[in-house]
C-alpha cells in the first residue's frame, strides 16, 4: 500500500458510516435546540428564495451526531418563511424546529416502520378550514363544519402522499389563518405548496429509520439570514 492510502481508506470508511469530514461540525451541532431527543431531519435551502435543498436525518450516538442519510429536497413554491409569520395559502415552507406527530399514506408503511401510521382511505382528509372546529387536523370522515373546498382529500395524491409525515408545524396550538397541513412526503412533479418533499426511496428509509422512542423532530431552515437553520 503506498504512502498515504491507509489515512485516506480511513477516511472513505468514516464518510461510509456517516461521520463528517475533519474538522467539520455536523449541523445538528451547529442548532440552537434539535428538540431533546437523539434523532434529527434537518430541511435546509440555501436562502428564502429557493425551492430546492437538502434533507438530511441524523442520530445521536455517544454524543456525536452522525448522518444516517440524505437526499435531495424540494420546498415551497414560493420558497421558506419564518414559521411564525407564514400565511396560509401562500405557498411557502414554514421554517422552524418541529416534532413529527404521526405517519401516513395511500401505501401501508414501509417495513421496520415504527411511527404511528395512518392508512389514508376513501374518507381520509386533512381540514384546512379555517373555520373548521378540526382545523390542521386529520379527519376521517371529513366533519360537517369542514369544507371540502378548502381541504386536501388525500386519497387524491397517490404519488405524493404514498408516505408522508406530519410536520407538527401550527399543530398543538392552530393559529387560524397561518397555515395547515404540512408534511415531508414523496416528491410530485416539482415544488410543493408548502411541505418538504424527498424521493420516495428516501421517504420509505426515513420511515424505517425513524424511532419515536428516540424523539425525532425536524429543523427547516436557510443556510443563513434571519432564517438560518442554526437559529432553530
């Protein structure tokens, strides 16, 4: 072996299992807060006005956070805005740190899935009326009160909601008005209209790796700016 291969085998070999370069600080570690628990997705775009980016899942092990994948993202439409100033309706991605409630989709769960997950059938909806008692919330069926015009029929988006988990962005607390439903799920024709979208191979991986005991949440965030994931 000639001089100099065995260091960068070593190198190949941490990159295979995930750890980061030398000397580089995983993004985990660079976050204000990653929620308390021991796995992490981490949504980043390069700046407010992208539609595309990076989405990432992380564990904790021994302290360190070390990648346990990635893929290529799409975000909104209209690009990223500040969780707490985003309007409905506008077609943005809600920035932030999120917990994950629960799983869904038109197809059953992945194998090793462990998420509570929701098989969407023909009365599966997501309530996006605002004046809706059952705002930002799944219903089956869909309540009187709940306006199929202002509401996402899920069985209807076969592709993009084959697997997808619920972003608990304005869930436990629904703030009328500043949006409702929004998921990381299987990447449809382009940007989304608010949620975070991955291939649907790395949707059923993220699935299968993904341990509620271990309290994933998901940071959304800019690589800088007011926006900045590091802020989350």
């Amino acid at each position: 072996m000639r001089p100099g291969a065995a260091a960068i085998l070593a190198a190949l070999s941490l990159l295979s299992l995930g750890a980061a370069p030398a000397g580089e600080v995983p993004l985990p570690a660079r976050l204000r807060d990653t929620g308390g628990g021991t796995q992490l997705i981490t949504a980043q775009a390069a700046g407010t006005g992208a539609t595309t980016g990076t989405v990432t899942w992380w564990d904790l092990r021994g302290g360190h956070w070390v990648r346990a994948g990635s893929a290529p993202a799409r975000f909104g439409a209209k690009g990223l805005v500040e969780g707490t100033a985003r309007r409905q309706d506008t077609n943005t991605t809600p920035t932030g740190l999120y917990r994950l409630p629960f799983a869904f989709g038109t197809d059953a769960a992945p194998g090793g899935t462990r998420l509570r997950y929701r098989r969407v059938g023909p009365d599966s909806w997501w309530c996006q009326d605002n004046d809706s008692r059952s705002y930002n919330r799944w219903t089956r069926p869909r309540p009187a009160d709940c306006r199929a015009a202002a509401s996402e029929h899920l069985v209807e988006y076969p592709t993009q909601y084959a697997h997808a988990l619920v972003v608990g962005f304005n869930y436990s607390r629904p703030v009328r008005g500043r949006g409702a439903g929004i998921f990381l799920h299987v990447n449809g024709r382009g940007a989304t209209a608010g949620c975070v979208s991955v291939p649907r191979e790395a949707m059923r991986r993220i699935l299968a790796w993904a341990d509620p005991a271990r309290r994933p949440h998901i940071a959304i965030g800019t690589a800088g700016g007011a926006t900045a994931i590091s802020r989350y």
